[in-house]
C-alpha cells in the first residue's frame, strides 16, 4: 500500500512540475500566440463573407422599426 501511495505521489509531483512549467515559461500564451492565432487568422482571413457594402438600403431592415 505504501509503495502505491508512493507511486501516485510521484505522478502527482510530475503532473505539478508540467504545470509549473508551463506557467512559468507562459507556454500556454506562447501556443496561442505563435500557432493557434496564426491558423485561425489564415481560416478566417479566407472564409468568404457577404459584402454588406453592395446590399441595396432598402434590402437593410429597420432597427428602429416600431410595432
């Protein structure tokens, strides 16, 4: 029983010192900011959007529109 305490104990301390590291060395931010931001920035940057400049006015509907 001591040996399995022991045991969980040490992946515990593992799992703790992964962590720590990554706060740390802010990997998490680093990911977001060198993979992460890019790839979601190349994906949307080319996702084809409605261009509301070409919409005729009278196909806009009235925010203001009363009941």
């Amino acid at each position: 029983m001591k040996k399995f305490i022991l045991k969980i104990f040490g992946i515990l301390a593992v799992i703790y010192a992964a962590l720590f590291a990554v706060f740390y060395y802010d990997l998490d931010g680093k990911f977001i900011y060198y993979i992460f931001e890019p790839f979601m920035v190349k994906r949307f940057d080319n996702m084809k959007r409605e261009d509301n400049l070409e919409t005729p006015y009278d196909m806009k509907e009235d925010v203001m529109k009363e009941e």
